[in-house]
C-alpha cells in the first residue's frame, strides 16, 4: 500500500488497498472470502465482527 495522500480542503481521504485475491476467486472459496475480509479489516485497522 503507498503512502497516504496529502489532505484535501484539511480532510485525508482513505485509499483502499490493492485486492488481496480475484473477486472469482473470492466467490468461489468461502475460506478465501472470510480470509480476505479479515486481511481487509486488519489493513484498515477497522474492528472485524
């Protein structure tokens, strides 16, 4: 994940990080979807369930 952007009008916009896995193959799996969504929550440091 690249560094934050510079504030906008003094509020910082969140980035997103790159996909962890394919949508396919998130779908697909549903080990792989509840892993990826932990990955997610952790990078964005958000509370997962």
């Amino acid at each position: 994940m690249s560094s934050p952007p510079p504030p906008r009008n003094g509020i910082h916009v969140k980035q997103y990080p790159e996909p962890l896995a394919s949508h396919e193959d998130v779908v697909n799996h549903p080990t792989l979807f509840w892993d990826t969504l932990r990955r997610f929550h952790s990078l964005l440091g958000t509370k997962f369930m």
